[in-house]
C-alpha cells in the first residue's frame, strides 16, 4: 500500500524591503518559484512600492507600505528578503530576526564578520532561517561541477583556482551608485565582485577555510577611500593556492578555472549563466600534449545544463523549502547557508585587513 | 613594366645539437618550413644522432655526429638549435655565437640574466640572430589577438591578465626528467612552464615591464630543492596586474585571460593549439547583464585562424628569414627577439629572488 502524499503545504510568504533593481529579479523568482509568494513590499515611499509592485506583477493581494518597519509588523510575512545597502544590514536583518522573520539577505551580508555574527545570532535565537542570496550556488551545473571535482577519478585532488568577477561601470555607477558610497557599501567593488570570487574558491575548496590571505598591491581606491578593483591570493598548506581578482574598472567577466591533479573545470559565466534556461561548463581529464608535442589528448571538453527555473527562483525555492519545514514541519533552521556565508565574510574581512595592514599576509581565524 | 621577383635566397642550414624531445618537433618544423633545411645533428653518440636523424626524416646529406663539438665546426652549418639543459646553454650558445652560427635557443634560455647577457653579448659581438624557441608566438592567432588587444575601441586599456601553465608530471618525469635536477634546469616549473606565464603577460602588456614582482607563498619544491609549482603576481603601476601559476602537479592547463576596459581576451590553449591547423580564442566587448540581470550582452564569441604551417614551423621560418637577411643581403640581426626574451628572464628572475627572499615583493630592475 502507497502511502498518499503529504497535503501540500502553502506557500511561503515574502516581505521586500526596499525597491533596489535586484529585487526586481528576485521577486521574479518568488513568482516563478512554486513555494513562494509575494504578501508585501516596503520602500521609502508608498509610491514607489505601489510603483513597484505594480510593475514587477505583484499579485493584487500584496501589500505596499512607505517604511521597511510596516513589513515587519506585518504578521503575514514568514520571510524577509533584504536588499538594502550593506550598512543597512545589521539593523534591518537583526530586527527581522527579531521579529521571527525568516532572512533572504543580499550580499555582501556585512561590513565585517562582527556584524554578521551578530545577524547569525539573531537568526539562531529566534530559529528562523537565514540565508544570503547567492544565486549561482542553487544553479543545477554548481551540483554538477562538485561531482566532477569530488571525483577522485577525474579531477584529482585540488591545487589551484582561479577566479575574478569584473565588470565595467559607467560614470553614473562610480559617481552614484551605492556600491562606491562609503557609508552604504564601504566593501566596495571588494564586497560587491569579490564576495562571488571568494565564495567561488571556498566552494571549489569545499569550504576548507584557507590558512592565510594575502591581498596583491595595486588597489585602485576611489576619492572616498572606496575599493574600485582589487587582486588578493589565498593559502592553504601544502602549497594550494587560489587568486581573484575583482574590478568595477574591467569589462564583465565571470570566470573560474579549478586545477586538480588529473582535471580541470572552466565556466566563464558563473555568477549570471549567459543564458536562462541552459548553462555550459567546461571539463577536461588527464589532458596531455601528443606526440611529438602538436596537439593534445584529453582535451576540454562542454557539457550543458539545463533548468526549468532560473537559478534564482530555484534559490528562493530551497530557502522556502526550508522554511517550510521549520513553518509546518517544526525542522530546525539548515546551518549550512549561514556557516558558508559566513566563511566567505571571514575571507573578506582578511583581504581588507591585509590591504588596510600595507599588504601583509593576514592569517585566517575562524 | 614589372620587376621581376628576386631569385629565391638558399635556405637557411640548421644544425642540432642534443637529441631532447623537442627536438622532434623542432627538426619536423625545419623541414616543413619552405626557407630552412637540416644538414647536421650531434648527440652525445653518433649512433644516438644517426638514430635521430634517420627516425625524423632528415635529409639523407645531413651529417650526423657523436660530438656537439663537431656541429659548430662544420662550415655548412648556418644557424644551431640548442635544445640542451638550461645549464648547459650559457657555454653551447656562447661558443655557438663565437663560431658565427646564429642561435635559436630553447628555452628556458638561461640560469638567470647576467648568463642571458653573455649570451645576447655573444650573439651581437658576432652579428648573428638570436631567438628563443617560444612557438606561440609565431602563430597567426597571436596577431590576430594581438590586433583585438591594440584596438582601443574594441579592448580599451588593459587591466589585468590570469595566466597559467600546469601538466601532471608522472613519477619517472618526476625522478628523472632534466627540469626536477638542479644541476640541469635549475629553474624547475618556473622556468619551464613559468616562461610561458610570464612571456604571456608581457606579450598582453606589450612588454612593458612591470615594476615588481612578487612570489605568492606556497612554492612546492622537491627533495632537491627545484620548484615544482609555483605562482607569482607582476605588479605595474594604477592598479595594473598579473597573476600566474605553474605546476608540474596539475592536469595540463594552459590558460590566457586578458582583461580590457572594454574587453576580455580568453584563449585555452595557448602553448600548443589543440589542433595544428586551426586554433581558437574568444574576445568579448562591451559586455554586460541585461535586464533584469538574467543574461548577458556582448557575451564571448570564438574566432577562428587556420594556419598551413604549425607554429613551429613558422617560427623557424622567421628565424630563418632574418637569417637570410643577414647572410645574403647584410641586414643587422633583428633586435625585437633578444629584447622579449631578456624581459621574460628579467622577470623569471625577479620571481625566484622573490621566492628566495620569503616572499618579499622584488622591483624590477632593467
């Protein structure tokens, strides 16, 4: 006898704080998410939420509040998704915790991991779940990247990444946007590019915190002390090594290259696929140059991916699947999203204070 | 009325001293180029060079000897590939210069610098070319990148470069092979596949020599005290930088990305193209997410350049042409080559000091 399935549980309710042009995309994926749905949004003024909502296809029943405390005291929210600038986060994510509103938080989480400890907490004492809205990692190629660099066979074990977010910005961007104000965004192109660069590595290293970090001369700061490009290397023993770098001053690109002792993996895309619905890696096994050294053997080789969902909406999914659980289920919040948010944080934190010490290495301490 | 075309000159007379690996290759290329020939060998045994030259299709007038000695006396001889350990070129390339026979040299070339200076002062004193054996840039791809990363429009400034150069070494290359003994190539992984790193950089940096250097922590040596793996930053100034890592315990991996204001240059097999006859590389422009972040414009698009000849052989056809210039028309021996090939030694230098040193940054001095 088959036992029936489980009724299925409603879907999560969101609140947005802030009308920022991520939380475009990512309300588009708690619509297009099949466990979630929009119940509010709160902006600094009522318009622009009604504005928003309006023109993001928010379902007639959301509201549309002119402060961000509105939507916390709204009891129909279960989760909060948190685009605010970075210097917002604290108090913002801390008080939603508060409030027994589960954390979707954009990145960077924090200025530094003092802060996000303190949002950890919150999170940990009101049993709400937290996670930050790195998007990429709930791509399906991201699973199917670590199978083949957790296969032993094929990729060996890991020697090097190289990683590097960049991206062109405008003259708008470097005079206006937050991510070059000191007190919205002080990470600056550090915490904004760098934080995929660095999550990137750690995930190649299956989170194994590195020993030391060492940021590379050259920072290019603007006239307020903000990071507009950087390069930095991290150490693991035994000679591991990962370097990044990261730039609002270079043309966008998104690649990472994993190096192990029998393969390695490429793909040139992985913060945003070039496409939706279809992504490309790249592998390569026990490559060798021919005989008499004109061509090779184990070349690379592309493998695509296909997604119904865009990685995004499979994001808010996974972060509704696990709030329903705690919601309708009484599980306990999965402490793996925080703990990697976390490790990212403490990366972060050595590459500023290495750059803020003179370009000494800076041991990790977690 | 039209000139008629100039007799074509002789081809140029090639003599090899050392039977290496890449002597296969590089005799193949003299005779597949159209203005070159071999007319001797000499191993350590003339059976050994008899062998060489009779498996590689040489010529049956070429001569075959048991000394390198007796190719640098033989009178045919125009031009001498030196495919010998780095330890010995100082003393082959030297003696080659002082007997007026032009040096194709392998690389690495030297120990460090002040041996190249002997070297380059032997070449010039005598009035013969020198060049160094470093194919890829001899492809036409190369141009033709080179043409992408000179286009201001298309490329703008360059910001940064990623390099590396890894194969997975076995365990008989490991124990036996010239680059892990430090009376043959001293040098290791750096000078062997570091040569590469570096001699990309500068290539994307139009040879602009940086103003430091510095070695990143985690060397790995063997019980001898080469290195092998290693990775280095190259520092100029505004923020402009380099990465590079080179490993004999990676699977085979020999990356170029190049980063524009404008644009991004990527090419994967840059040492030795995956096929002989055509080779690829991507160039992005003006790329960017579209809206609402879910893809990409100005994403990465290949570009196609087939070649006749292999990059070797093109390379021995250039050398061979200013050659000919030299010995049948009195042109003075191209400068351009000695050039690279001090600033690539320059810079390797620079990386061992920095190694050597613990890892302090090292300025380059020219």
């Amino acid at each position: 006898m088959a036992a029936a399935d489980p009724p299925p549980s409603p879907p999560v309710s969101f609140g947005i704080i802030g009308c920022a042009r991520i939380a475009h995309k990512v309300s588009r994926a708690m619509l297009l998410s099949p466990n979630s749905t929009i119940v509010a949004i709160g902006c600094r003024s009522a318009e622009k939420a009604a504005a928003f909502a309006k023109d993001n296809g928010f379902p007639a029943s959301a509201k549309t509040y002119g402060s961000y405390d509105a939507v916390l005291e709204d009891p129909d929210v279960d989760a909060l998704y948190i685009p605010l600038p970075t210097s917002l986060h604290l108090h913002w994510a801390v008080l939603a915790a508060k409030k027994k509103k589960h954390v979707l938080l954009d990145k960077p989480v924090a200025l530094n991991v003092g802060e996000l400890d303190e949002i950890l907490a919150a999170c940990e004492s009101s049993g709400v779940q937290y996670m930050d809205a790195t998007m990429w990692m709930h791509h399906p190629r991201t699973a199917e990247m670590k199978a083949f660099l957790s296969d032993e066979r094929r990729f060996g074990q890991l020697k090097a990444v190289q990683s590097c977010f960049t991206f062109a910005a405008d003259k708008y961007f470097l005079e206006n946007d937050i991510r070059v104000k000191p007190d919205l965004d002080a990470l600056g192109a550090l915490g904004d590019a760098g934080w995929y660069c660095v999550g990137s590595i750690l995930w190649a290293a299956d989170f194994d915190l590195p020993k030391s970090v060492l940021a590379l001369r050259g920072t290019v700061f603007n006239s307020a002390g903000v990071i507009l490009a950087c390069s930095a290397s991290l150490h693991w023993e035994e000679g591991k090594v990962a370097t990044f770098y990261c730039s609002f001053e270079a043309n966008l690109a998104t690649d990472v290259t994993v190096f192990g002792t029998k393969g390695t993996l490429r793909f040139h895309d992985f913060i945003i696929p070039f496409e939706e619905r279809e992504a490309l890696f790249s592998t390569a096994e026990k490559s060798g140059f021919t005989e008499p050294l004109t061509g090779w053997e184990g070349k690379p080789s592309q493998h695509t991916v296909i997604t119904e969902l865009p990685q995004e909406a499979l994001m808010v999914t996974e972060f509704s699947r696990l709030v329903g659980s705690i919601k309708f289920e009484g599980a306990k919040p999965e402490k793996k999203w925080p703990s990697l948010s976390r490790k990212t944080q403490l990366v972060l934190d050595a590459v500023k204070a290495s750059i803020e010490k003179g370009y000494e290495t800076v041991e990790i301490v977690s």
